[in-house]
C-alpha cells in the first residue's frame, strides 16, 4: 500500500511483529458496512458511478459470505482487515476496487469499525445484564419466604428476606445498564471523512454516510475524531465494573453454595466435580467469573496506559486498543450468559436459611430499638444490649431463653411484651421504610423489576 515510497519490501519479522489481521479480522461485517456507505459518497461526489458503486456493493458483499463460510484467506503481508478486503476487492472487480479508498485513511476507517463494533457489542451487553437481573428476580421469586443473615464484616447483622439480598445485585446491574447506555451515547458519533488527520480536499457529504450507517451525529475534529479511544476506554469501565459486580455475587455464591452456609444448591449442570475426591461439588463458574474479573480490569489498565501519553494524532500504539477491548466483550458476554443460566437454575435451601435467620442475636438491634421507644437514648441502650448480650453468651442461653426479670436486670424498660421483639417474621414486618427488606417492601420491588424488565431496552 505504500510501495510508491520505499524500494525495499517489508521485512518478514516487522510484517510479523505488525500485523494485526490475526485478532481484527472481526471487525469484517463493519469494515464491509462502513466501506459501502463510503461508496454511496464517493458516487454522490462523483468520483465513482453508479454502475462502480453497484459492483463495489456487490464484491464487498461477496466478500463478506466468503469470510463467513470460511472460505477467505487472510493475508499476513497486508497487516489488518481494512487492506485485507480492500486487497480482495480489488482483484475481484479490477480498478474499481482501488477507488474505494479515495478521501479516506485508515485512521478513520478503524475508528469507524471500532464505533460500530462497539455500538454493537454494547447491545449484546446490555441485554445480557438484563437476561441475568431476569435469572435472579425468577430465583426471588421462587423463594419469596427465604429469610437468611444479612452480614457486614462476614458476621451475621440483622435478618433480611434472600430476595431483598438478590434485588441488591438488581440494582447494581441497572446501574451497569446505565453505564453501558451512557456510553453508547458517546460512542454513536461518525468519524469517517476525517481522513488521516486533516479531512480531504475531496469533499464528501459525510452527513449521507452517518445517515446511511445509523449515526446521529458527526465528529467535529478531524484531528480528535481519529485518535480518539475515549469510548473504548468508557466501554472497557463499564465493563470491568459489571465484572466487579459479577465477582460480589460469585463470593456470595460461593459462601451460599458451602457446606458451611448451605443457603443454595447450585446444579450439576453448573458445577463441576472432583478428580480425587467424590464426594466434592465445586462452584467453578462463580470461582472462574471471580478470576476473570481481574483481566477485566487489567484490559482497562491496558488501554488507558497506551494512550496516556500518546500525541496527536494516530500512533500506531493504537493498534494496542483491540485486543484488550476483544477480549473484555468477549468475556463479560460469556460470564453474564452462564451466570444467568446458573442462578435460574439454582435452589434455595429454605431450612438451612430459616436456622442462620432464626439465630436471637440477629435481633439484638430490635432490643435496642424497642428501649429506645420505651423513653431509653439510643447509646444507652447500645450499651444495654451489649452487656445483655454478653450475659446471654455467658450463660449459653439466647434472647428468647431468658426471664423478663433478667431483662430487667439491665433495663427497667424491658416490660412483659419484650419477647414478642423476638419474633424474625415480626421483625421483618416492622422494615418498611422505603428500601427496608420487609415482605410487603420486597414485594413491591419484585413486582417494579418485573414490569421494568418487560420493556428494557438500549435504545
């Protein structure tokens, strides 16, 4: 491509160390795509015909089934996707082919590709995060009653429905949607037509291509539009804080699903086994989901450790951006299928949840607040029922075990009806302020999630 200028060829290991065709080749469908809108404006401009644009449109799209039937063969010495089907174009419609590539580099042909990769890819994203929110509201549904712990520091706090603890990871979802939705925003912006850096002195009507390519809006720098990888970097966050959110729920997963807890029975479709020992059922998916994670957040660290310090305009450091990105879609797009397909089919062991819940000490807040509503000030009666608590340990006998007259021992608040506080279904009744876990609160949500599912959509 550039052989006007050099009089040596290309040495083998530099054709090798630069190629990029081995990972970008997947950028095809929207290379083809982006070089047919280009054609329309070229025809428009009157550098091709329309009988030139017909057959640009007809090669490119042959082009396009012979890549998808695995027919096509890609060639190293021609670096990446861009030249690799200009190159086949080229020698099957002749001359033609060669003018496609008028009043464009391949600066904003990759930025073009990459927008609409990741318009794309976006999409598949999203309703991905929308399948698993799915997967976990059919699990709070199945169990509406589940009562389990809630914990702060791993140490059970007070008692909450299993449901309100899976509507938590709703919310965080929804927030990734947002995230995703956001950045779509700033990814749906054409560049082609920015040239190398400088646009063209062949004018195209750039506003045709975005028409035809579905964009919104047009960049209004050339120099920004092709060296920008903003929208990659946003994607790559968005990304890798789902992940981070994916690997909360596998930790959760993974205590629920031990011996120890016992909470959920994951699948034999969606564990695996042992090669040594029996008797074992291993979580592997949430431990694998758990890993990934951290490439997430290494493939964000990558780009934005290219491009830190990179000048205008392109670089070739650049090249940089796509395996990173690659590997990211791909990985959060796997993790949030089988991470959905898991939950929907795991099961609540309702009796293993109801005796963590029904541990006394999960009340001792509602002592407190019940003095508190007897005329007690709150720190007072946090010392209270601190030194209640040790005396209940001391003695091996929980809440409900002990006399009114040894409640009295260390508040003369306690009165005759302190027992019914100790009531877990009571307990939860009485959270209803907005977002506590009470039934009726926790209801409601399931309900909101349901209809707000029903219609979840990017665009």
């Amino acid at each position: 491509m550039w052989k006007g200028r050099f009089q040596t060829e290309t040495s083998n290991l530099v054709q090798r160390y630069g190629e990029s065709i081995s990972y970008d080749w997947r950028l095809y469908p929207y290379d083809i795509q982006g070089s047919i809108a280009h054609a329309a404006a070229l025809r428009e401009a009157g550098i091709i015909n329309k009988t030139e644009e017909r057959k640009i449109g007809k090669g490119l799209r042959e082009i396009k089934l012979e890549i998808e039937s695995g027919k096509f063969g890609f060639r190293t010495s021609l670096e990446d996707i861009h030249m690799n089907i200009e190159s086949a174009l080229t020698r099957k419609i002749g001359d033609v082919g060669a003018k496609l590539h008028t009043a464009r580099s391949r600066n904003d042909q990759v930025a073009l590709d990459l927008r609409l990769y990741c318009r794309a890819e976006a999409d598949f994203i999203f309703q991905r995060l929308v399948l698993l929110q799915k997967a976990l509201l059919t699990l709070a549904v199945k169990f509406p009653e589940a009562m389990i712990p809630g914990y702060t520091h791993l140490q059970r706090g007070q008692p909450i429905l299993f449901g309100h603890h899976l509507l938590a990871y709703l919310e965080m979802l929804e927030r990734d949607k947002q995230r995703i939705a956001d950045c779509y925003k700033r990814i749906n912006i054409m560049p082609l037509g920015s040239g190398a850096l400088a646009g063209s002195t062949i004018v195209l009507n750039r506003k045709l291509i975005a028409e035809k390519l579905k964009f919104p809006a047009l960049t209004q720098n050339s120099m920004d539009a092709v060296s920008d990888r903003d929208f990659v970097a946003e994607l790559l966050f968005a990304i890798s804080l789902a992940g981070v959110h994916l690997s909360r729920l596998s930790e959760d997963v993974i205590l629920w699903a031990s011996t120890e807890f016992s909470f959920i029975e994951l699948s034999d479709a969606h564990t695996t086994g042992s090669s040594l020992m029996p008797q074992k059922k291993n979580p592997d998916v949430a431990e694998l989901t758990r890993g990934k994670t951290g490439r997430l957040l290494g493939n964000l660290l990558s780009l934005m450790t290219t491009v830190k310090g990179l000048p205008m305009t392109y670089n070739r450091d650049l090249q940089e951006d796509k395996e990173p990105l690659f590997d990211s879609i791909d990985t959060i797009k796997l993790a949030l299928e089988v991470f959905g397909e898991m939950m929907a089919a795991a099961r609540v062991r309702s009796d293993k949840t109801l005796a963590a819940a029904s541990d006394p000490f999960l009340l001792t807040t509602d002592l407190a607040d019940y003095l508190v509503l007897n005329g007690v000030p709150f720190r007072s009666a946090h010392e209270i029922m601190g030194k209640l608590t040790a005396f209940s340990l001391a003695q091996g006998r929980g809440f409900p075990d002990l006399t009114l007259d040894e409640f009295r021992q260390f508040s003369e608040a306690f009165e005759s009806d302190v027992h019914q506080v100790l009531q877990v279904k009571t307990a939860l009744k009485a959270r209803k302020a907005i977002g506590a876990p009470s039934p009726a609160n926790v209801g409601r949500q399931i309900t909101f999630w349901q209809r707000k599912l029903q219609k979840s959509a990017l665009r």
